[in-house]
C-alpha cells in the first residue's frame, strides 16, 4: 500500500525554544520513519512545503513515484517573508560591523526586493520547471492523479525488505 504525503507545511522550527521542545527529535524520526519506509510514494503539494517539511513529508529528495501539486502550492527552502527577515538580519549585521546603519526606508526596500525575488521562486510553475513536481494539476482532478499513481505503484513494486535500523526515541 502506498503512502500520500500532502504536504502544506512551512518546514521546522528553528530555534532554541523549538528545540527544548523536541521539535528536532520529532522532525527526525519523521524523515527516518520515510527513509525507512519500503512501500511506494506518492506527494500531493497544495500550499506550502518549504525546505525540511518538503524533505521529510516525501519531497523530491527521497524520489517519490509521483510528486503532483496544485497551482496554489508554493515550493522553496523558505517563503519570501522568512528569507527577507533572515537576508535582513545579515545585512544589519555586515553594515553594523562597517560602521553603518541601515535606516528604516532602506531596511523595507531590501525587505520587499528579497521577498519578491523568493517568492517568484516559490511559484509551482518555477518547480515544475526544475523537475521538482511531476505536474501541476486541477485540483478537481486529485482523485485521478492519485488513482493514477497508485496503479503505476502497483505495477512496480518494492521488494526491499523493512529495516527500520536504529530509532532515537
């Protein structure tokens, strides 16, 4: 049987808070319990799945059968807003070591030129262009697309056998 992954997720938490409350514990026994798996992948993208969230719920790196989105999902590292905080955050730093400070005009410009240049990036048409997604599909046609990946999955399937390894608990 085939595992779905629907992924809308704006990836892990980072941050000490995050990580006292287990939030790296949690994320890493989800990407190992999908390494491990030996049944068929399927990933429906139908809003966000940014960077380890992408990783762990079946993104492309752990080659899934079919990787379909619809057009409302969003797919990157991280959206624009969370880049254009991080990117600003360097930048005060550098200009701060230089022995500038960046005013508040300047800092929104930088901010909404970063978010703008991320966000064309996320767009599910600019991953279906590097392959990240199979298809960009009607979401009225899940069910199908879905059917369809479920058949290629058992027309092929997995003869590794289960090996959990070692789970950190």
């Amino acid at each position: 049987t085939p595992l779905l992954f629907i992924h809308n997720t704006t990836g892990f938490m980072v941050g000490k808070k995050h990580e006292q409350n287990g939030m790296i514990n949690a994320g890493s026994q989800l990407v190992h319990a999908v390494a491990g798996s030996t049944v068929p992948h399927i990933s429906l993208q139908v809003g966000n799945s940014y960077g380890a969230g992408n990783y762990a719920m079946c993104g492309k790196a752990f080659d899934p059968r079919l990787i379909v989105a619809w057009p409302s999902a969003k797919i990157a590292v991280m959206g624009g807003s969370q880049a254009a905080e991080v990117l600003l955050q360097i930048e005060k730093s550098s200009a701060l070591k230089n022995g500038e400070k960046l005013d508040e005009k300047k800092e929104s410009l930088m901010i909404e030129k970063i978010k703008s240049k991320y966000d064309e990036k996320t767009d599910v048409v600019f991953a279906a262009s590097q392959l990240w997604v199979d298809a960009v599909i009607d979401p009225a046609e899940t069910r199908s697309w879905i059917s369809m990946g479920i058949e290629i999955a058992n027309q092929s399937p997995i003869d590794k056998k289960f090996n959990m390894g070692i789970l950190q608990v």
